[in-house]
C-alpha cells in the first residue's frame, strides 16, 4: 500500500484524489489518508502530491504512518472529489513539526 504522511497536514492539496483508481482516500480536518485495504499499489497519486506526502510503506519509517492511515481512514469519510486547497496551504508546505502543531 501507499500512505499519506505528514507533510499534507495542512496542505491538503487533494490532487491525490483526482487520480486514485480505487477512491480510497479518507478525509480528516488537516489531512487525508489511504485505506490501505483499499489501495492496490497503483502508485499514481505519489508523483501527484505537490508536498510529497504520499510514500509507499516499503520505504522505511513508513510504519507509524501506516498505522495512522488504517485507524483514520475507519473513522473519516471518503473523499473522491478533488478541492481547494486551504488559502495557506503553500506556508506550511516542507514545515517541520506538523504532526505536533496541527494534527487534531
Ligand atoms: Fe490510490 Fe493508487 Fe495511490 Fe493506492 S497507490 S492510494 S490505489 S492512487
Ligand atoms: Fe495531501 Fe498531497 Fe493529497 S498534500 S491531499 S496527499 S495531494
């Protein structure tokens, strides 16, 4: 599977969405995650990502991510329509800290 980490918390630029075969993207107040049951590794939506949010979970690190995309993406709605980014999403694009600072 892919995930959806960190850096779009904020961003949420949503062109993920528009490319996803399967619709499987989850929708939270400051950022979207991948239903990992869902995902069939396409990997169409990593290069998509302007904040480069999107990495598969065979790339190291990637299990804390993994673990947050398959509890949320439970519990928030879909997403299958892409829309406007927040006004500031370009100034948090890259930040540090974003989990700390924003996730709710
Ligand atoms: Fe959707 Fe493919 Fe990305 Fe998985 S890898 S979330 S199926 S676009
Ligand atoms: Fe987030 Fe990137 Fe999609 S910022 S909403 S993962 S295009």
């Amino acid at each position: 599977t892919y995930v959806v980490t960190d850096a779009c918390i904020k961003c949420k630029y949503t062109d993920c969405v528009e490319v996803c075969p399967v619709d499987c993207f989850y929708e939270g107040e400051v950022m979207l995650v991948i239903n990992p049951s869902e995902c069939i590794d396409c990997g169409v939506c990593e290069p998509e990502c302007p904040a480069e949010a999107i990495l598969p979970d065979t790339e190291e690190g990637t299990e804390k991510w993994l673990e947050l995309n398959t509890k949320y993406s439970a519990e928030w709605p879909n997403i299958t329509e892409a829309k406007d980014p927040p006004a500031d999403a370009d100034e948090h694009k890259g930040e540090d800290g974003k989990m700390d600072k924003y996730f709710t």
